[in-house]
C-alpha cells in the first residue's frame, strides 16, 4: 500500500508491506503545487508497484481535483479519505465538515475504545482533541510556534527577531528569548491547563514539533510518529471490511 498525507506546506508518503511495515517513505515540501510535486514522484510510485494509493488532504477541492488528475494517470487504484463523524472506530461531535481530515485521521490513529485520551497534533497548527471511550468530545486550535512568531514580528515595530530556538521555560532577559520562551509558554500552559481539566486522560502528542513541546509538559507524554498512518490503515481496512 502507498499512503499519501497531503498536508498544508509538506507532502509525505509511506509504502508499507502486506504486514504493516515502512519500506519506504519521505517528506517534501510542496510550496502549494502538490500536483506539480507528485508529476515528479510518479515514476517512483509506478517503480514501487502498489496495490492501492491511500490520500490523505487539506488542500481543498481545488488543488485535490489536480491531485486526482496526476494520480489518474497512473495505472493504480486510490482513494481520498472522507471524515465521517459517525464512523464506527470513533463518533464525533464536530462537525464532519470543519474537522480536517489530518486532525481526524490522527485522532482515528490512536482511539481506543477502553481509554479516555488527548492526542495533540503539533503541526503547522497546535490541535488538541479529547476522546472519550471513543466518542471525540472537540478540541481547540492554535497557531504553532513558528505561526505565532511570524505573528508577532510582523504586526510590530519593534520586535525584527527571525530566528531563535524554543528551547526552555526559564524567563528571557533579551527580546529574542522571552519572545520564543513566551510562544512555548502558552503552549504549554495551555496543554497543562487542559491535562489538569482533564486528569484521566492518557496524553498522545504527535507531528513535527511534538518533540519540542512533550518535554516541557507537567504529564507523561506518549509520543506517536505514526498516527496519521495508522489512521489512514485503520480507515481503509475498515472500508474493506465492509465490502466483504
């Protein structure tokens, strides 16, 4: 199987063996011509041969009708997940139509019907969901950190800071640190918040920046890389269940 996650500023995919297994995957950025980058790619998906492409998006109908047009001139069967607020491994109480379908599938990626859990997306933006035994109660939304200091710099005068590390929690004494420290602060805090609202819940943090932020969490923190392709597994194994 190949796994496409189209998301806001990357393209990565993952081939997997008949048992579940990577043997092979990647991540470009694709600059907002994600059509343009997989022109280049199909050559390797029609190398690797497989038996079904799996897509996951956020782009949009616009640029995902161009990303059917490239995909259809390959000999390969695919599919582009649809959220499905009642889908039977999880309900919702979102808004089938306003929850993302990264959001979505990370969350499908780590439900257990046993737990109550929060899975954390630390992507281009924050994502916090509650689960309940399998029913996704909401979440919240935030810039990540590199939004919010874009934010920042640009609607002030005085702040002309463009790089940095958001390394700890320890108070600044230049503008360059308490701006990264502040940014790391409120994310943070706000997950801390929310655990102490929520103190029965197992804490799941995946993405890119997951790594920065889990350390500086007051709870244990399950770091998962692979949530989104366990939910794009989980869904089409689900689907194929069905037909047969």
């Amino acid at each position: 199987m190949l796994w496409l996650d189209l998301g806001n500023t990357r393209l990565k995919y993952w081939l997997t063996d008949d048992i579940g297994q990577i043997v092979a995957h990647d991540a470009k950025l694709h600059l907002q011509a994600p059509a343009e980058l997989l022109m280049g790619l199909t050559d390797r998906f029609e190398n690797y041969a497989p038996d079904f492409i799996g897509i996951s998006s956020v782009l949009g109908d616009e640029l995902n009708s161009k990303v059917f047009e490239t995909l259809s001139r390959l000999d390969i069967p695919f599919e582009f997940v649809h959220v499905d607020a009642a889908h039977p491994l999880m309900h919702s109480a979102y808004n089938a139509r306003q929850l993302g379908c990264d959001r979505w599938l990370q969350m499908l990626g780590a439900v257990d019907k046993k737990k109550r859990q929060c899975v954390i997306g630390c992507g281009t933006a924050v994502t916090i969901d509650l689960i309940d035994h399998a029913k996704h109660l909401g979440g919240y939304i935030f810039p990540n950190i590199y939004l919010q200091r874009e934010s920042l710099f640009s609607g002030t005068k005085q702040i002309a800071i463009s790089n940095g590390s958001f390394d700890n929690l320890i108070h600044g004494i230049t503008t360059q640190d308490a701006v990264h420290r502040g940014i790391l602060l409120s994310i943070v805090g706000a997950i801390n918040e929310i655990t102490h609202r929520h103190p029965n819940f197992e804490l799941i943090m995946t993405g890119g920046d997951a790594h920065i932020i889990a350390q500086h969490v007051n709870r244990p923190v399950r770091l998962r890389d692979d949530l989104l392709l366990n939910g794009l597994a989980r869904y089409f194994d689900h689907r194929q269940q069905l037909s047969d």
